[in-house]
C-alpha cells in the first residue's frame, strides 16, 4: 500500500521533483497515452526518479492528476478574473477573458480531457473538479450581484444562472477539444461571450467599457 507523502519538508529538492513529476504526467498525457494506462513507474521513471521515490512525494498517481488540475484551474481563474475584477457591460473584456480560457483549453487540453474522463469513474476525481469549478461559479455569482446593485443587471436568480453559464463554458470548451475544433475557435468565444452578455443584462452594448 502507498504511503502518505510526508509534507513537512518544503525544501527546493522536494519542490523541484514534485514539480518534475506533474510535467511527467502532463507531458506523457499530450503524448497520447492515457491516465488508466499510465503506471506510476512510468510516470517516476520519466520525472528522473525511482518508484519509491514517487510515493515520498505523492500518494498515487491521482494525486498527481488532482494537484496537476488544481495548477491548471488557478491559470483559468487569472484569465477569467480579467472579467470577474470589472464592473459594467464590456463585451471586450469578456471576450478576452473567454478567449484567454479557451487558449488554456487547447493549452492542456489532454490533462483537462483526463480529468473530466477519469471523473465517470473515480468519485473523487469528479468530485475533486466539481469543487474547482465551484471557485468560478462563486466569482461568477459575486459579479452578477454586484451588477444587480449597481442597477446594470436586471432582478433574476445569481446563483442557479451562474451555475449555468460557467458550466456551459467549460462543457463547451471540453467538446471543442475533444471533437477536434468541430467550430471556429474564435466563432465559439464569440457565441460563448455574447450567451453571457444577453443571460446577465438582457442586452449587447459593446460601447460600453469596464468602470475598474
């Protein structure tokens, strides 16, 4: 049975190997291979350390695929932010937040497709991303109460309709990879980036820019 990495030790050596170890997996999955078929002695052996080594530093290889998605999900937040930390109707700024999003997509797009398959079947994993996502429904959910307040955004439900919107963009994001670019990249941020204009304020006014 694997060990429990032991966590105390914050030195550059250890900083470094985990780090090695995350680009192992993330490198190996771009390569094409697959998460239910990637052995912990691959994933060791391509980071340049042994097996044993691996369990000093992780738990399994799902530990490595979780905090491999929660570095990723941070870079998603940094680009969605440039939205979330704005007040007022910017078509702009949404679509360059949307646009930002969509490159980190195609970027990992091989770990996030891993991460959302692998959740059909390890409870944890899926219950692992759904907890990321609820960061961005939370920002989501903050700004469309702020432009209620600010009388920008007419009266409707904040959470369900933020719970919607974030979740249509990330299953829209995972279809385009997966099917292999089936629309226009920039045609789906456009759509994407106009659905949330029209769902929080009822209408289109790129004229308007962002009161920062």
């Amino acid at each position: 049975m694997a060990s429990t990495p032991r966590r105390t030790d914050g030195t550059p050596k250890r900083e470094r190997i985990q780090r090695d170890v995350l680009r192992a997996m993330e490198d190996l999955l771009t390569e094409g291979e697959t998460y239910a078929d990637m052995g912990v002695e691959r994933i060791a052996g391509r980071a340049g350390i042994s097996r044993t080594s691996f369990y000093f530093y992780f738990r399994d290889k799902r530990e490595v695929l979780e905090r491999l998605t929660v570095t990723v999900a941070d870079e998603l937040y940094a680009a969605a932010d440039i939205w979330w930390s704005g007040t007022g109707i910017s078509h702009e700024a949404l679509l360059r937040s949307i646009r930002d999003v969509s490159a980190l997509f195609v970027q990992h797009g091989p770990l996030l497709r891993a991460i959302v398959e692998v959740g059909t079947y390890e409870r944890d994993v899926a219950e692992h991303w759904r907890t990321l996502i609820e960061r961005f429904v939370d920002a989501t959910e903050q700004r469309i109460v702020l432009e209620q307040a600010a009388g920008n955004a007419p009266a409707f439900p904040a959470r369900p309709t933020a719970f919607a919107l974030v979740w249509g963009v990330e299953r829209s994001l995972y279809q385009q990879f997966v099917q292999g670019d089936p629309f226009d990249p920039e045609e789906l941020v456009e759509a994407i980036s106009t659905s949330w204009l029209r769902a929080i304020y009822g209408r289109l006014d790129p004229g308007v820019i962002d009161r920062t």
